[in-house]
C-alpha cells in the first residue's frame, strides 16, 4: 500500500514538473533571429503575391 502512494505521488510529482517546464517553453520570448526570419520570410512572399498565413 505505501508502495502504490509512493508510485502516486512520484507520478504526481513528474506531473507537475513538467507541466512546469511546458509553460515555461511556452511563455518563452521568440529569438530575434527567428523574429527576424519571419519578417524576411513575410517580406518576400508580399512581394510575389504569396500567402504564407495558410
């Protein structure tokens, strides 16, 4: 029985770490030089008419 709690809360615990780390990741600033690629990117396909927004 305090096997099977431990498993939980071990369980619990990875849970809630990695939830932890995912909104962190998430909520991350994009890099500049990504930022910048999109609006290299952006610029190019306005100027032949493409729609990259798809």
């Amino acid at each position: 029985m305090a096997s099977d709690e431990r498993k939980i809360r071990g369980e619990k615990q990875i849970d809630e770490n990695l939830k932890r780390v995912y909104e962190e990741v998430v909520n991350e600033e994009i890099p500049d030089r990504f930022k910048d690629l999109l609006s290299q990117l952006k610029s190019q396909s306005d100027d032949d008419g493409s729609d990259v927004s798809r």
